[in-house]
C-alpha cells in the first residue's frame, strides 16, 4: 500500500515527513506561516470551519526544490491550513499528500495549479501529462472531527485526438458518479460528428476489516441511499420510500465481500431482496445470506467471495469493480417487481464498487492519485 511520507497535523500536532517546512505553530500574519526560503506557490482564505473568522490554506515549495535541478524535482511539496482567531493563525494542518510533486507532472512541467476555498470546502486543483493530458480537482472539508476527501473531479483528453474527452466526477460523501465520455469520428471517417455519452451511477466504497460487525450493530464506511431517483423498473408500482428504499454499507473482510442492506418495505414477499449484477448483466450468486426481519423492512447482509468478482488479493492496487447492486421488490406475487439500482441506467451500464484500505472517507493525508 501507499506509504505516507507526511502525515497530517491537528491543531499543531507533530509532523512526520521529508523536509518537513518549520511552520510555526502560530502567526499574526499570513507571511509569519512562510519559513525562510520556502516559496508560496498558492493561497487561498476562506472560513474552513464554520466559525465566520477567515483562514488560510498555503501550498509551499522547498528551498531544495530548484527549476535548474531535475534530481531535486521529486521533493515533496506541502499544504499548510491555518485557522483563524481574529488576531492569529493557527496552524491545524500539514501534509504533503494531497499534493502532486513536480517530477509527477510529466512532460507538460509542475502539475500544481491551484488552491481555493469554495463554500468551506478546500480545493486543490492538478493538470499535467504529455499526449494524454489529465487533471485532478480534488474537494476536502472538516467533519466528524477530521479533514476529509469529500469530492474528485478527473478529467483526460487526447492532444492527437481532439475530439476525445473524458470526465468523471464522484461525490465521496454520497458516492454519486456522473461521467462524461465525447468520442469524435472513427478512424474510417463514418461518424460524422462527436457523439457523447453521460452515465450517472453509485460507487460503493468497501473497506477492509478485521471482523465484520454483527447484522443490527453499525457498519463503519460510506452509506449510499436509494430510492425515487435510483428506480430503474416497476415505477409505476412503486408506492415511495414506504414502499421501497434503501441502505448501503459494503465491507471486506478476508477474502470476503459483505454487502449489507437495510430496506424500507411495507410488504415482504419471498424474491425480495438485493442482488449483486456484475458487468455483463447477470446476478452473481452469493455463498450466505442473511436477513433479519424488522417493523417495516428488513436488514439482509449478503456474502460474496472475491475470487467471483475477478479481484486477485495478490495484487497490491486498488480496485474498481464494474459492478451494481439493485434491491427487489413486489407487493403481489404478480406484480412486475420494483427494482431499485446503483446505476441509473440500469444493467445496461455497470455501477462501479471500490475496494479501498480502510472503510470510511480518505482522509486528507490519504489521498491517492493513479500510478503513486
């Protein structure tokens, strides 16, 4: 996995790192966060956390790191957060993970663009690569006591082929996916214009656990929700979230996948339930599962090797499985079921589960970027 060559400070904790900056712990000014020789590649002020006073977030570059050194361009750069009082900063964090070095802009140069705070959330944004360019515009906020991912938006498009384009921008807080993909003419010239294609779907986060905690405990991790929107057959059947909605929490746990749902349904027949489609359309059987009745629903966790999905617990990456989950429902026997889904568009395009280290959002010192 990953490792962290700096980890975050809160409130003015140690910090673990490679050449970490001498930020002190608290400034009357912007400038007195800036150590000698450190270089303000970004800045931004804003309220990070919702006291009405500004703070500041700064993007720093070392003094090691020169524009006449390649060998110095692998030096890792640092994101200071400083919270306002009225009369100081004080320094809340320090990382230097959710920043791109400039060795990792390709040939296109240093891939820091830029820093924001936007409605109390910090923005760092990324763009770099030579034929393929990408970019990275990654959404971080303060909640439940810690410094979250909540949002990327990742983008790519082909310097020889302008007429591609790709987008794919997640939601981590209530795991919504749109993705844009523009494809330009074939290569025999018979698409005679750009056509484009919007899938909207859910990704469900499974992280790893020691144990998998029981069927009515909590499940730690991200919780998707379906119901009016995520209907993809049966609408006409379908009566509201009385009727039929539901929870999501997906763990790991050894070679493991658990899936579990807690269902809002006024009438349970035997059929109903959650399914796990894979890619190509059709259910993947699960090896248990179980299901505990409760006063209008129930709560059923279903068990799935791994193996079956094509994961290879061998392989040291993350993964992003091209899977959906749907929840059936049918008051009457005869009934055409109601069918809620994590893809929008049905079987026809596959939602999207991830594996991930631990369950629950990233935190800021945790952000990961493909091929780090």
């Amino acid at each position: 996995m990953k490792k962290f060559l700096a980890l975050v400070c809160l409130l003015g904790g140690p910090v673990l790192g490679q050449a970490a900056p001498p930020v002190p712990p608290a400034a009357t000014s912007i400038s007195g966060l800036v150590p000698q020789g450190w270089q303000v590649l970004g800045q931004a002020t804003g309220d990070l956390n919702r006291d009405q006073i500004p703070d500041v977030a700064l993007v720093l570059k070392s003094p090691q790191e020169r524009d006449d050194v390649p060998e110095s361009w692998d030096s890792p750069r640092f994101l200071v957060l400083a919270l306002g009082t009225g009369r100081a900063f004080t320094l809340a964090v320090m990382t230097s993970e959710p920043l791109l070095r400039r060795s990792e802009g390709g040939i296109f140069g240093a891939p820091f663009e830029e820093v924001a705070i936007v409605r109390g959330a910090l923005i760092l944004k990324h763009y770099g690569g030579s034929r393929n360019r990408w970019s990275y515009t990654d959404r971080y906020r303060y909640q439940a006591g810690g410094w979250f991912q909540i949002g990327r938006t990742e983008s790519e498009m082909d310097t020889f082929d302008l007429d591609f384009a790709h987008e794919r921008d997640l939601n981590l807080n209530t795991g919504l996916v749109i993705e844009t993909q523009t494809k330009g003419k074939a290569p025999d010239r018979s698409t005679a214009e750009q056509q484009t294609y919007r899938h909207i779907y859910y990704e469900l986060r499974a992280g790893q656990v020691a144990q998998i905690p029981a069927l009515g405990a909590p499940w730690p991790g991200t919780v998707i929700q379906l119901n009016r929107n995520q209907v993809v057959s049966g609408q006409r059947n379908w009566q509201g979230t009385t009727d039929l909605a539901t929870q999501l929490v997906a763990l790991v746990s050894g070679d493991d996948l658990y899936l579990r749902a807690t269902v809002q349904d006024e009438r349970v027949l035997p059929g109903d339930g959650p399914q796990l489609i894979n890619a190509q359309g059709r259910p993947v059987p699960p090896t248990s599962t179980t299901t505990e009745t409760r006063p209008g629903g129930y709560i059923c966790v279903t068990r799935y090797p791994l193996k079956a999905l094509g994961v290879r617990r061998e392989d040291d990456t993350t993964n992003r499985l091209r899977v959906s989950v749907e929840i059936r429902d049918r008051d009457t026997p005869k009934e055409t079921p109601t069918t809620l889904s994590t893809s929008r568009g049905g079987r026809k395009y596959p939602a999207r589960l991830q594996l991930v280290a631990k369950p629950g959002l990233p935190r800021l010192d945790e952000v990961s970027f493909p091929g780090r």
